[in-house]
C-alpha cells in the first residue's frame, strides 16, 4: 500500500482490486485516485491520460457514474504493475 494515500484513496484502490468486482466504483473517485498519484493529465477532448510506471493508457469518462468492469481490469494491470496494489 502506498502511505501517502489518504483514507478515500485507500478505499477506492482496494474497491478497484475487490474480488469480485462490485462496479460500485465512481470515475471521480478514480480520478481523485489518478490524480493524487501524479499520474493523470487531462486532454482536450476530455479524456483522461494515465501514466503509472511504464505504462500509459487514455480513459474515456464512463456513461454512468461508475467504471465498468473492463476498466477496472485495466486500472488494476497498470496499478499491479507501478506496484500500487494494496497488501492483502
């Protein structure tokens, strides 16, 4: 787990990484996530461009509120991967 993660930071990374995923996961609360992990920058068309470690990937805002559950795969291969994921 990363410390310097607040608490609503911390539920959000462990609701994205929950098995089975819930699909109750706001996209401003990932955002909130993204971005106090430095690792956001906003584009023009209003997508949002992820970079965690190597990896970059752009996300387009989700119909609903919520992430489906293709982007949470996603979320969770790039945050496994910058070694963000929380300790069981």
């Amino acid at each position: 787990m990363v410390p310097a993660l607040d608490h609503p930071h911390r539920d959000t990374l462990e609701k994205l990484f929950r098995h089975p995923f819930s699909g109750n996961v706001e996209w401003r609360q990932v955002v909130s996530l993204l971005k106090a992990l430095g690792a956001t920058r906003e584009e023009h068309n209003g997508k949002l461009e992820v970079t965690l470690g190597p990896e970059t990937e752009v996300f387009e805002r989700p119909r609903g509120k919520d992430i489906d559950q293709q982007m949470a795969v996603d979320l969770r291969r790039m945050l496994t991967n910058a070694g963000l994921a929380p300790v069981a």
